[in-house]
C-alpha cells in the first residue's frame, strides 16, 4: 500500500526517503562538529565547512522532511520559500549597509 498523495495531492515521503535524509543530516552535523573537536584547523576553514555544511543541510531538510521539488503542487511553498530568503537578505543586506554608512559618518 502506498501513501505518496493524501487527499489534498500532498506528496508524503517513504521510510526509505526519510531515513536517506536523517543520515545526509547526520553525517552534516557530524563533519563539523568533529573538526572543531578535533582541532587544528585554521578558523578559515572550520567557517567556510560549516557555512557549506549548514547550507547542504538546510537543502536537505528542504527536500526529504519538507518534499519541496519543482512539481506543480509545490509551486507556491517553492514560490513563498525563496520570497522569505529574499527578505531576510535584503533586510540583513540593508543593516549592514546602514550601520556601514554610520560607522562611516561617525568616523569623519
């Protein structure tokens, strides 16, 4: 018996879909978390793995616990999901830029 689509058309996952992305999750938190453990890694690097990890992560989570894809009937969750990511970057963009300007204008 299959459970792909309840009523309203909603794609579920499968135990075989969940249990791929809680062990993606997993081996992403991991890598990280055992770098900086372990130590003696430049602070460059250790930044750069975790923005990458936390990015693939979210990724992840994104497309086995949410089941957002490029099918019509996730097209407004797709649409509403990367509206949120424009916001937010133009609303962390334009604090940086305004507290940049005042650092600025203080300094002068």
């Amino acid at each position: 018996m299959s459970h792909e689509h309840n009523a309203a058309g909603a794609a579920h996952g499968n135990a075989k879909q969940y249990t791929i992305g809680f062990i993606l999750s997993v081996i992403l938190t991991l890598i990280p978390f055992g770098m900086v453990m372990a130590g003696g890694f430049s602070r460059g690097l250790l930044v750069a793995v975790i923005a990458i990890t936390a990015i693939a992560q979210v990724l992840i989570q994104l497309v086995y616990f949410l089941h957002m894809n490029s099918s019509s009937e996730q097209r407004w969750n797709v649409i509403a999901f990367v509206y949120t990511i424009l916001c937010i970057a133009v609303l962390l963009i334009g604090s940086v830029w305004i507290m940049n300007y005042l650092h600025l204008n203080m300094m002068i």
